[in-house]
C-alpha cells in the first residue's frame, strides 16, 4: 500500500534539517536543543503558511455570531417539527442565511484539518524514519550520520526527541518529567485559549442554549484529550504540539486584544482603553453607544380621519388613504420648494430690488 503521507514526511525532514544547519552555525551540531529548536522552527513555518486560513476562521466566526439571532429565530419556528419537509425547509432556510452573511461553519476547523497531515507525517519521521536512518536506510535529507546525530542528541540527561512517556528509554524518569511537563503546559495553553476565546470574546447572547453549553464542556475537554494522547508521542511530537498551542494562544489574545467581537466584554475593555488614551491625549470621549438610523418610510402607514368628500358623501378608506398621500406629496414638493426659494433669496439677497409692496408704501407715504 503506498504511503499518502511520503511527500509531506520528505518536506517536514527537509525543514528539519535546514533549520539544524542554520542553527548550528551558533550551536552545537549534536546537540538534542538544536534539533529541539529546529523542530520549533518547522512549527513557525507551518503556523505561518496557514495564517490566511486563520483569519479566514476569525471572519466566519464573526459572521456566525452575527446571525446567532436569526438561526435561533429559525429555530422556534421549526421547533417541534419533525417531518421531513419542516426539516428540509429549515435546513434551506439555514443555509440562506449562512450564504448571505459569508459564514461557513467548517471555517473554525481548517487550520487543524490541515495541520493534521504534518503532526502525523511529524510522528513518523521521528518515530520511525529517524530510527531507521540512523540504523542505514536514509530517508531525504536525513543521512545516515546526521539521522545518528538526531537519534541520539540528549537534552536533559539521557533524554532524546525520540523518546516518550511510555516508551522513556535510557532517560528513564528523566523522560517522563519532560514529557509530563510538555503534557501540562500545553493543558493549560490549550484551557486559556478555549475560556479567552468562550467567556471573554463572546457577546452575553451568545453564551445560552445548548450550543452555548457544548463549548463551555469543551473548555475542559480539549485539554483532556492531551492527558490521554500525549504519553504515547515522542518529546519532538509534544515540543512541536506545544509550539502550536503557545502560537494559538498568542494569536488569539492579539485578534480579542485588536479586534474584539462586537458585544462582548473584550470589546468593552477595547472601548475604555481607547477613551483612556484620548483622555491622557486632552481629548474627550468616544461614546460608543450603538445608534439606531433614522429611516423616513414614505410607505408608512397614514392615519386620516373620517371626511366627507365634496358631494357630502362619505368617502371611502382607499379615497381617504390617497386623499392623505396626495396631500403629502404637494406638502412636500412645497417644502422643497420653500426650501430652493429661501436659497435663491439668501444668495441673491444684495443685488435684489425692494419689493412692490415696499415701493407702494413709500408712494403712499409720499
């Protein structure tokens, strides 16, 4: 069966081992911190290659807050309905207003789809290609003798990227606190992003329902999952998944930092940096207060009273309505045209010759 993942596996040896070579330039070579460090580097590369996608899921996510209210709208009006048609129309109807505000709720799951391929093709170039080399069969760029060095680099004792928590080798105890150490702290990176993120980037609305629920249960099971996955990966696995998780996490308290969700309190301590720094600047306040246009509806509806029309017969609702909307209209062409008079007048005010009515009263007087 061919190996899908040999091309992403040669290209994640490759940067591996570029990485090695520039830092061994002020390094030592042979070091298990240079090759920890190049496994860093191969995690920024990544990171940023899918930073568009990142922002990508920053929009969507906006616009799916955005139109929280609509879809639990569609939601009571479907509740309760379950032929298939109800849920066929309140699928369409969903859709629709996914489309019309640019949310794609799959947004917030491709930065780790595709990150998905390197973490495995990470894995078995240091559990298993890296081995192999070192015993012979090269691998890309991974030499026999530079493979060997990679293998048996130690960083605390006899510690190497190669080993794990269930699988230690000659580090021993040595191994595990390392590996136990890497495990927590990315527990902990992965809590502050999820309750950052949940709790302080998210409009009260938002945090209700069942869906508001279900992510508050995230907060906590997220970090659960390294607690069962992290003691089968090697050190080189965790220090890159640790990367990513410091990454996320500075990544995401810049954008609730800059650009926080509108609504929330992350929004709300935005706001009062920005009137604190136009204070200390002698300037006054911004009031932030949402205002709601002002929308003139030519089409509202008219209130008229009952009248009789020239005849002395009563007239009818459709006579009184367009009686009144008539009415408006030459109100309004005469307010336009007060308005156009009373800027010729203005504009023409010194050249102008007194009135006749002025001039009749001074013949009288005369």
């Amino acid at each position: 069966m061919p190996n899908i993942l040999y091309p992403i596996e040669w290209a994640v040896a490759w940067i591996m081992v570029l990485f090695h070579r520039f830092l061994d330039l002020f390094m030592d070579g042979s070091s298990g911190w240079t090759w920890l460090l190049s496994i860093v580097g191969l995690t920024i590369v990544v990171r940023t290659l899918i930073t568009p996608l990142f922002i990508r899921q920053i929009r969507s996510s906006r616009a799916m807050q955005a139109v929280s209210p609509q879809l639990k709208a569609v939601q009571k009006k479907y509740k309760g309905k379950t032929d298939q048609a109800s849920r066929q129309a309140m699928s369409e109807e969903t859709m629709a207003i996914y489309r019309e505000a640019g949310a794609n709720p799959l947004s917030s799951c491709l930065p780790l789809v595709l990150q998905m391929p390197i973490f495995f093709a990470l894995f078995r170039v240091l559990f298993y290609k890296l081995k192999d080399a070192a015993n012979g069969e090269a691998f890309g760029p991974l030499t026999h003798d530079l493979a060997s060095n990679a293998y048996h680099a130690t960083l605390f004792g006899h510690v190497t990227i190669a080993d794990s928590f269930l699988n230690s080798g000659a580090g021993g105890i040595g191994t595990k606190i390392v590996a136990g150490v890497i495990i927590a702290l990315m527990c902990l990176g992965n809590f502050i992003t999820q309750k950052e993120l949940t709790m302080r980037n998210m409009p009260p609305s938002a945090l209700e329902g069942p869906m508001a629920s279900t992510q508050k249960m995230m907060i906590y099971m997220l970090p659960f999952i390294y607690v069962i996955t992290g003691p089968g990966l090697p050190i080189g696995v965790l220090t890159y998944m640790l990367t990513t998780t410091v990454w996320t996490m500075a990544q995401q308290a810049i954008v609730v930092y800059t650009y926080p969700t509108p609504g929330s309190p992350a929004e709300s301590s935005h706001q009062k940096r920005i009137n604190a720094k136009r204070e200390k600047n002698g300037l006054e306040p911004l009031d932030f207060t949402p205002k709601k246009p002002v929308v003139v509806d030519d089409d509202a509806p008219i209130r008229v009273q009952p009248k009789a029309n020239k005849g002395g017969k009563k007239m009818t609702d459709a006579e009184r309505l367009e009686a009144a909307r008539e009415a408006r209209r030459k109100a309004q062409e005469e307010r336009r045209a007060r308005n156009q008079d009373g800027g010729e007048k203005s504009s023409d005010q010194s050249g102008k010759k007194p009135s006749n009515a002025l001039n009749k009263g001074k013949k009288r007087k005369r």
